[in-house]
C-alpha cells in the first residue's frame, strides 16, 4: 500500500505511440489522476532507464520517488492502491477481470500486433521516415523477442477477426466488457485495438465489421489521459536520488517458492518479451510482486518492483 503521495508525483516514463503506455494514460484519464510525462526511446540504447530500471527496458515503467513499477498489469495496481475509485477490480469480478486483462495484453496483444504490422501496416507506420528507421526497429524488436512463436500474418488476421468478434459478443447489451464501467480488462483490450485504429490506421478496416467494438473505443477514448505535466529524464533521475527512503509501506508478508531468502542477490527477468534482467538485493517477494533493492550512481538508492506472474526470479550465482 502507498503512503504518503501527491498525486502530482507520479511520473510515467512512456513514449507516444506504445500501446502499452495508452492503456496506463487512460487508466490514469480514467482515475483523473495527474501525473508527470517523461518521453523515452523507443529503441535502445536506454541509458536513463537502466539507471532507473537496472536493465528492465520495455515501455512503460512508473515512479514514484524512488520506487520504480515495471509491468503494465502491476502499474493497474499500483494506481488503484493510489486511487480506489473508480475500480479497476469490481467486486464480484476481479477474478475475471485479471484473467481476462492477462489475455489482453498477451494473446490478444500479439494477435493484434502480427496483424496490424503486416508489410501494409510496417509501410504506413514508417512513411516518411529513412529506410534505417524500419530496419532499426525491426532488429530491436526481433531482439526483444528472441525465442518467441510469433503468427504469421494470415493466422493473426483470422486470430484478430475471432478476438474482435466475442469481443463484440461481450459488449452486447452492456457498454463494456464486465457491465456499465470500465475494468482492468477494458483498458487492456483497448490498447491494441487502438494500435491497429490510430498507429496504423491503414489496418483500422479490420474493425468495421464489430461496430459496438468501435462505439466501446470511442466511450475508452473519451475518458481522456488525466492532467499531465511534461518532465524529463534527467529530472525524474533526480528526483528517484533525492528520495532518501522508498514510498512503500512494503508488505511483510513473504512467500517463499524458490528457496532464497531475503537480502539475497538475485536478477528477475521476463519469462518471454523483452528478457533484459534487473538485478539487486531482494527486498520483498508477496504473493504478488518481488522488490529489488538496487544502487545506481545516478539515480541512487532504487526499489524496483515486478509483478510475480510472466517474471522469472534466479538467485545469483557466488563471484
């Protein structure tokens, strides 16, 4: 639980046209909850947010002070201990709702993502810009996810084209997924939707046969970004620095799974996407979420957060 916060410390370090960063700006639009925008690359290198992060460098992370959220399922969290109401978790509900966001932002995600860049889609993404741009992305991407079963193209159209369907099947009757406000499950099937209807809008024709999933974004899209001011790496840096002790009143409860022990040194890592580790001294594992304790000569002092589900924690090897 978070103690002690103005909401004007909240800082988002995201950059425009990430998915993944749109769901969390309309979570905050939706909490009205004012908040700090630092613009980051999209591509490596990252060197301010490994100062931060320790090595994690997928988009976006949240901090407050100098804790630092990674994962978008956990920056939900994170904002509804912040901000109750409105609820992201409905009572009778919260359950489904984080089982069906969690396929939200994988199987949908990568459905949507194979289709919406397709050479059609890659093309209009990076019109105007130099032929480098395109091969720049797509080896960093191809980096990130090394390992990975990606769709191919006419798999991930007819995968969308279902998905979009018993979405629309779930909207019947109601304005959206669960009832008559938005969940956690809303804002992470809006996101690569809205990819495919705003980044590439060229591939927005895949929408067209589920109007109710149009009228659904339009009703995601009006709940807005929340008040925001600009900020910049160097200040967030700053201020992670100056922030002598963490924000948290961390949980004391913990569970073991590995056998390591608290104060232990350890990396946690993405079990797929993105694999890049962060590695410091374990401060806390719930059953929810480990913290990493880190030192950054920049940033100093660093509690890093994950959540438990989709990272992998290993225990340091002695020197």
């Amino acid at each position: 639980m978070l103690i002690n916060i103005d909401m004007s410390d909240i800082i988002l370090h995201h950059y425009p046209t990430s998915p993944f960063s749109e769901k969390i700006r309309v979570v905050l639009g939706y909490k009205k909850l004012a908040w700090k925008s630092v613009i980051i690359p999209a591509l490596m290198p990252k060197p301010d947010v490994v100062a931060l992060t320790g090595g994690y460098r997928k988009t976006p992370f949240l901090q407050i002070g100098s804790d630092v959220y990674c994962d978008s399922a956990l920056i939900c969290e994170v904002l509804e201990d912040l901000q109750p109401t409105p609820t992201l978790y409905p009572a009778q509900q919260r359950g489904l709702a984080r089982i069906l966001a969690q396929w939200a932002d994988s199987t949908l995600f990568w459905a949507a993502m194979a289709y919406s860049l397709q050479a059609k889609g890659a093309a209009a993404m990076f019109e105007g810009a130099p032929p480098e741009a395109a091969k720049a992305f797509g080896a960093d991407r191809a980096a990130m996810s090394a390992g990975m079963t990606r769709l191919r193209p006419g798999d991930a159209t007819a995968a969308y084209k279902s998905y979009l369907r018993r979405i629309a099947s779930m909207l019947d009757g109601q304005n959206f997924l669960l009832g008559s406000a938005p969940c956690v499950a809303d804002f992470a099937a809006y996101h690569p939707l809205w990819f495919s209807r705003v980044r590439v809008p060229v591939m927005a024709g895949v929408l067209d046969a589920t109007p109710s999933v149009l009228t659904w974004m339009d009703r995601m899209a009006a709940l807005g970004h929340g008040p925001t001011e600009k900020s910049t790496a160097a200040e967030a840096i700053a201020v992670c620095a100056a922030s002598a002790n963490s924000t948290l009143a961390n949980d004391t409860w913990f569970q073991d799974e590995h056998g390591i022990p608290l104060g232990s040194r350890v990396t946690v890592a993405a079990e797929t996407f993105g694999q890049e580790t962060t590695e410091g001294e374990l401060l806390a594992a719930t059953r929810t979420r480990y913290t990493l304790r880190r030192v950054d000569p920049r940033a100093g002092t660093v509690q890093v957060h994950f959540p438990r589900i989709g990272y992998v924690l290993k225990a340091c090897l002695p020197a």
